[in-house]
C-alpha cells in the first residue's frame, strides 16, 4: 500500500462503504481516453466510465484545454454578474433539448439538481406532493435520496409529501404481467397514485427516462408517453432525472428524445454535462416553467451556480460531443454491443437477461434462468459477481456492479477494439456466475 493510500484511508471517509476499513483504492496517478492507470503501473480500461460520468474518458485534450484558458482569464465570477461561459452553456442545452424559450438553473452536481427541481415544482404548481419510482436514484441529499426508490435511502430520515411508485421493470414485472398483453399497467399505476392521493396535492412525477444502475430499463413500449399523458391530464409536471443518461449516454442528447414528442417539463443534469472534468449540475426548465420566475421570485441561490470555470469544462463537453459525433456513434456503437452482449448472454446461463441502450448495458445475474431467481437478495452482490469484478479487475478491465447487475458503461469515445476485448473477457469470466447457477450450461 503506498503512503498515499495510507494517508487517505487515515484521514478520509469514503463514499458508499459498508465500512470505511473496507476501502483498499490504489492510487490513480493517470488517465488517458477510456484508460487509466495506478502508481503499481497497472491498467485498467474504464468500462463503468468511474461512476458512469466519464462519458469522454480521462484527460480530454479540448476539456482540458478549455480549462486552461478560462482559468488564465477568470476562475470565478458570482452569477450576480454575467459570464460567457456560463450563458454559452445554457444556450447549448437549450438547443440540444429543443426546449425552447426554456431556461437554465445551474447547481454543482445531480443530487442539488434534484432538491432545487422539487422546491420549483412546488412553487410552480402551487401544491407539494412528488411522485418517484422504486428501483430509482435521484442523489444523496434528503430530499433526493428520500425521493429515490433505493436501498441506500432505507436508513435516511423519512421526509413528507414524497410518494414512491412500483417500477416499470418488465424482467420482474411487480404487476405480474407481460408486455404488450399489459397495456402499460406501470404506467397507468402512476395515474391511480395521482387519484388516491389527490391531484390537487401532486407537483411533480420524477423519473429516469432510463433507470441507472437500479435496473437499466426504460419500461415498455410507449410507457413514456403514457406517462406525458397522465402528467398533462392532471396538470401534474414531469421531471426527466437525466443525471446518468444524458449527453449521449443512450444514443440521443438525452434519453427522452427516443420519445421526442414527449418532452418533460424539467430536466435534471451532471455527470456528462462536463464529462466529469469538473463538478456542475443543472436543472433545465421548459418555457411554461421558465416563464413562472419571470413575474415570480426564486428565493433559492447556490454561491457555486453556474461557476465560471466548470461551465467552460461544459461548453467544451458539449463541443467534443458534437464535433466528434459521439451521440451517433453511441448509437451505432451500441448497436454493435448489443448483439455481441446477447450472443454472450445466449452461452452463460446465469446470465437472465440483458438490457441494453446506446452504449449503457446491464447484464442481470440469477441463480435460475427458468425461475428468474436471483443468487442472493437485492441490493447484495452475489459473492460469485464479487469474484468475477476482482479478476476483471487483475485482468485491466473495470465494470460495474449493483446488486446483482454487472454494468456497462463505457466512454463514448471508448476504442472499438478495446471494448471487443472486454466484451471477450467478460465472456470468458460469466464461467465464474454460471458456476453459481443452478441450471447447467446449454440448457434452458
């Protein structure tokens, strides 16, 4: 262990552990693209993107650059004044959300996105209740991990007015149905909650358009649409958590435009918006929503918002994106994995099922293929999982894992033979899960 690591794990709390005497990080001393590498010299090719953020990998020369110049003209300036970065960065997400005559509020990551997009719901409408989604996650503040539908949250303090709905999750439909014989029951669930609740109560409906790493799935057929309608028949908003999906992630700007004609009232944004070269957040309001601040006060404030040096990270995210035409190679890209994932899931019998999206995979992990039985009980990680991420990880490849999901989530920018060559490992190492798996390989 290098003094480095020592020193941190004297003086540092880390997040999300069991127990801080768990934490054994190696030292990071570089990046480059989709790699990075330990001060042992080892190499590890970045397939979870750090915690799906670095949609560009490390060190992107134009960020990079970007961050340079600003930092030479002004590191700074309070939103009480004007910046160019800052205003440049909210035409841009404007323009890529075809929201227009919307508007920009700068936070500096996801979970304070969340917490300011409720208080302006609340204002907005005039009413107090909002609606999240179990199998969901919104952030770690109060407000936002009480929203999330998450095991993370089971010990935080219960917070009023938040309600949780079921799940659109077809591989384990909490409704007992199929698709399309369901009539996007999910959907329709969220516009019975609504009714009991009281629609005169109801703000907002927050959901991922595509969950995160609590699933990875999107919900049937035109479950968004469904939603848009619910949310327009009870004037209730509708707010697209785009924290780990957007900017590319999918195949699209951000992942409610495959639906395109049913854009949300507010979206929630970080992670991508500077490829995670800096901390930034924002929360995008639509033309309605914009409007109400123009005759009515906002008496929230971040001393950080739109903080001049990550805004240009941003401005320059959002150029690499676009000149290097990585939305559309998240598409192809990811169409690419997807039959290579499925021809992987077809030989390996623990793997029950695969759901995929531009270049964001899930593979879900069961003990029994024809029961759909897990190896363990949501939220653990199978040991068998466990087992197979750590030789990945000696192996140079680093993915992601939640419960028993292994993820995918590369850099868009990611070498098409460096992902074929985790793809091949993973292949190699799914032996470790089907040992764990109760229906032998090649049947079932």
């Amino acid at each position: 262990m290098s003094t480095t690591v020592d020193t941190e794990k004297t003086y540092v709390l880390h997040t999300w552990q069991a127990k801080q005497g768990d934490w054994n990080g190696p030292e990071v001393v570089g990046g480059a693209g989709a790699w990075f590498w330990d001060a042992d010299g080892n190499r590890y090719l970045d397939m979870a993107a750090q915690a799906e953020c670095n949609h560009l990998g490390h060190q992107h020369p134009a960020i990079i650059a970007a961050i340079h110049q600003q930092a030479d003209e002004m590191c700074f300036i309070h939103n009480a004044w004007g910046s160019a970065p800052r205003a440049e960065l909210a035409r841009l997400i404007i323009e890529k959300s075809g929201l227009a005559g919307g508007k920009v509020f700068f936070t500096m990551d996801g979970a304070e996105a969340t917490e300011h997009a409720i208080k302006m719901a609340r204002w907005i409408t005039d009413r107090r209740k909002i609606i999240g989604r179990f199998r969901s996650y919104h952030g770690a503040t109060s407000n936002a991990i009480a929203l999330s539908g998450d095991s993370r949250n089971w010990k935080a303090a219960s917070v009023p007015d938040l309600v949780r709905a079921l799940p659109p999750y077809c591989y384990r439909c909490p409704f007992g149905h199929t698709y399309p014989e369901c009539d996007l029951r999910c959907a329709d669930h969220i516009g019975d909650l609504i009714e009991w609740e009281g629609p005169e109560t109801i703000a907002a409906v927050v959901a991922e358009p595509v969950v995160g790493t609590n699933g990875l799935f999107a919900g049937p057929g035109d479950y968004w649409r469904r939603l848009r309608k619910i949310c327009d028949r009870y004037g209730v908003l509708l707010i697209a958590d785009e924290v780990m999906s957007g900017f590319g992630r999918t195949g699209e700007w951000f992942a409610w435009q495959h639906w395109p004609d049913a854009a949300p009232d507010m979206m929630l944004l970080a992670k991508g918006l500077t490829a995670a070269h800096l901390p930034l957040g924002a929360v995008t309001l639509n033309a309605r929503c914009a409007g109400y601040f123009d005759v009515n006060p906002l008496p929230t404030g971040l001393t950080y918002a739109g903080h001049t040096l990550c805004c240009a990270a941003g401005v320059a995210a959002i150029t690499a994106y676009e000149d290097e035409k990585l939305v559309e190679r998240s598409r192809t890209l990811g169409q690419w994995m997807h039959h290579r994932l499925r021809a992987i899931a077809a030989r390996h019998p623990s793997v029950g099922d695969v759901r995929d999206i531009g270049l964001f995979a899930a593979l879900e992990l069961v003990a029994d293929p024809q029961t759909r039985a897990p190896a363990v009980v949501w939220p653990m990680v199978p040991p068998s999982l466990s087992r197979l991420s750590k030789e990945a990880k000696s192996r140079g490849v680093v993915f992601g894992v939640r419960g028993n999901l292994l993820i995918l989530c590369p850099p868009l920018n990611v070498e098409e033979a460096d992902l074929a060559w985790a793809l091949d490992v993973l292949d190699e190492l799914l032996v470790i899960t089907d040992e764990d798996c109760r229906v032998p390989a090649g049947v079932g």
